[in-house]
C-alpha cells in the first residue's frame, strides 16, 4: 500500500510540476507574441510616416527623384516582409531587419540629400516630419530592446530545468534576438570635403 502511495504521489508531483513549466512556457511565449507586435508596430509608424516625408519632399521642386525612389522601394519591401513570432527562426528574423536596415539606409540618405535644400530644411511640415522619424526610430530601439529581454526570459526558461523537459515535450523552441546590424560597432565618418 505505501509503495502505491510513493507512486502516486511521485506521479502527482511529477504532473504538477509539468504543468506548471508548460504554462509558464505558454506565459512567456504571449509575452514574446506581445512585444513583437510592439516591434511591428513602431515599424509600421516608421511605414506610415514616409509617404508623408516623400510627398512632403516631393512638393519642393528639383528634388532627386533616384533618392525618392529608393526610399519608396525599401519602404514596400519592409512591409512585405512579414514574421509569425510563434515560428520565428534567425534566418526570419535577419531577413526583416535586413528589409528594415534598408529602410533606415534610404532614409538617411533622403535626409542627407535634404541637406542640399535649406528651403526645405525651413519647411514646417518636413521639419515636424523629421522630429516624428525621429522619435519613431527612438520607438523602434525601446521596442527591439524589450523583444530581446522578453526572448531572454523565454529562452532561459526553455533552458533551464525542469522546465526544458516540457519544452522538449510540447515543442517550444529558443528565440532567437535582435542584432545589430554588419559593421555598426564602426563610428560612422564625418567628411566635410
């Protein structure tokens, strides 16, 4: 009868805590779901806000229609590409930052561009634009941040036992994080030439 009873209550303990790391996997993968939605959007504010920019830009005459172009494409090809935060893998997620990082690109050299314009430098509308990009790109590094700190809960929660033997059996997989893009630990160079 006691060795019945050490079983069951072995049995028990084991569920117990089976069920306790499952749903605590389940908790920290909606967290993940939660913050990439975050990331999306401060991404799509960016999306939105460049038509805005190019028509603004547009409206001054003379403007470089190459650099516009670029802009608008690098736009197009970022909101196309699209992640299931559920089944994310690295691969996934290098190829949207890449789409992401071309954005940023083309942005920089619109506004580098913009330079060569004090008209448009003194144009409100562009000047509010501007301050609005900025701020968003604050939005995206705050968003990113808070999708590596929640992919790093989730992840040593995979990792850690017992909790990596429900991981194992239900199938939750590590996510992988945010990286800064190739050659951004190099300071920029400043030419004025």
């Amino acid at each position: 009868m006691k060795k019945w009873l050490l079983i069951i209550l072995v049995a028990v303990v084991a569920g117990f805590t089976l069920m306790t790391s499952y749903n605590g996997l389940v908790k920290a993968e909606e967290e993940i779901d939660s913050v990439w939605a975050n990331v999306e959007s401060a991404y799509q504010r960016r999306a939105d806000l460049i038509p805005n920019l190019v028509n603004t830009v547009k409206g001054q005459a003379n403007f470089e229609q190459e650099t516009l172009t670029g802009v608008i494409e690098a736009r197009s090809k970022a909101t196309q590409t699209q992640i299931d935060p559920s089944n994310m893998t690295e691969a996934q997620l290098a190829e949207f930052q890449q789409a992401q990082n071309q954005v940023g690109s083309a942005l920089s050299r619109l506004l580098v561009t913009v330079e060569r314009y004090p008209e448009l430098k003194a144009h409100d509308g562009f000047m509010n634009l501007q301050a609005q990009l900025e701020g968003t790109e604050n939005r995206i590094n705050v968003a990113r941040n808070n999708f590596n700190e929640a992919a790093r809960i989730y992840n040593q929660k995979v990792r850690t036992f017992p909790t990596k033997l429900a991981a194992m059996i239900f199938g939750f997989n590590e996510k992988p994080y945010f990286k800064s893009a190739e050659g951004s630990q190099n300071a920029p160079t400043v030419n004025f030439n």
